[in-house]
C-alpha cells in the first residue's frame, strides 16, 4: 500500500499551516514510547521515516506525510514531563481544533503499549475523540513483549475501557513492529477507509 510512496510533507503548529483538506488523512496517536515511530515505519516500509516526529521542536507539531492518496498525520507522543504550561496549553488548544474542525480526518489510531494498557492520558485523549465525534481505533503495541495470559489480560482490561467511549471501534488490532504482527491487517484497514 505505501511502499515507496510515502514521504514527509509538513509539520504544522497552528491551524492555518494545515494542508488543504483536498484529500482524506487518517491519524497516529499515543504516549511517548508507544512505538508509534516504529509502527508508522512499518506499515510505511521506510526505516527513519516518522523519526522526525520524535526530534526536539517537532514534538508540538502535527506532522503530515503524503501516503499514496492519503495523509498520514503523526500527532506527537502526549505527557509532556518537563513542558511548560503554556507551551502545553497551546498544543492541546491545537489539538481540540484540529480534531474538531478537520473535516477529512477518517479515523485516529490510538496507540496503547501491550504491556501497559490504557493510562489516564490514554483516556482523556479517547474522552477528546468522542467529544469531537471522531472515530478511533485501538492498536496494541509491543505484543511480542506478553504471551498467553499476560497478554489476553492486557485485552481483556483494555476492551473494557472502550465500552465507554461512544467513538471507539471495538475490536483492538495486535500489532508488533518488531515481529511483523498485524502490520498487513492495518494497512488493509487504512486502505479500506474512504
Ligand atoms: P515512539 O516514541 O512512540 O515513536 O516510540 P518508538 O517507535 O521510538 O519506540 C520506542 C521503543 O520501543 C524503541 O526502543 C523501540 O525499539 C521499541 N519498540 C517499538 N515497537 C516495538 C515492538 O513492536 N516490539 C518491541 N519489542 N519493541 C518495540
């Protein structure tokens, strides 16, 4: 699906930066440390590619990339340890408006590490999605790091926490970029979104 034909395009701090909504964009979120560099690297087939969102300065920017017909928007990882208020002040301002306003925006994939499960931020950022009536689906990162009971543990508690967020998919998809799990299932979930 994007092999080849992905590219960065733009990191974007306010809304007038944003792109023309000309074509529809689907969007990775999660904590830092998530993994959401390596999966967007792996579903893209380009090592270093979402690299970028993780430098100094580019972690309070939307980052856009051009994916074949799509965008493939990069929200930086969210707890800022040592930001200061405003600073996160105005990037959760720039966060609700983009959610709220963006008309081509899809789906948001929310990113939770198997062996942690949702955490409160997790939560506020899921309460944002269904406040902005944006549809999200849950990517469990890392499942090569839990086996059998650990793991379906980690789903079962995870599942639940869904059950009330009105926006939310149901089913979670089980991903490790290290492994190759999942990875073919989620561009086929991204290709059949129009
Ligand atoms: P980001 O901050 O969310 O972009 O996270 P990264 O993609 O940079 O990954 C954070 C750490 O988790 C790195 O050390 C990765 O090597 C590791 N990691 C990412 N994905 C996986 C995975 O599927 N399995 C394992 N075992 N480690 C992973």
């Amino acid at each position: 699906l994007f092999a080849g034909e992905t590219d960065f395009l733009k990191g974007v701090v306010a809304m007038d930066g944003l792109p023309p909504a000309d074509r529809i964009e689907v969007c990775f979120a999660g904590r830092s440390n998530v993994g959401k560099s390596s999966l967007i690297n792996a579903l893209t087939g380009r090592k270093g590619l979402a690299r970028a969102s993780n430098t100094p300065g580019r972690t309070q920017e939307i980052n856009y990339f051009t994916a074949g017909d799509l965008y493939v928007v990069d929200l930086p990882g969210y707890g800022f340890a040592n930001a200061p208020l405003p600073v996160v002040e105005k990037w959760q301002r720039l966060l609700k408006n983009y959610l709220r306003g963006r008309q081509t925006l899809r789906r948001v994939f929310v990113l939770i590490d198997a062996r942690h499960g949702a955490k409160a931020v997790d939560d506020e950022i899921m309460s944002l999605l269904d406040s902005a009536a944006v549809t999200f689906q849950v990517v469990m990162t890392k499942v090569d790091k839990l086996r059998g009971d650990a793991l379906q543990q980690s789903l079962d508690k995870t599942r639940a926490a869904l059950v009330k967020h009105p926006a939310a998919f149901p089913e979670l998809i089980l991903t490790s970029s290290e492994k190759g799990d999942g990875i073919e299932t989620l561009r086929a979930i991204i290709a059949g979104i129009d």
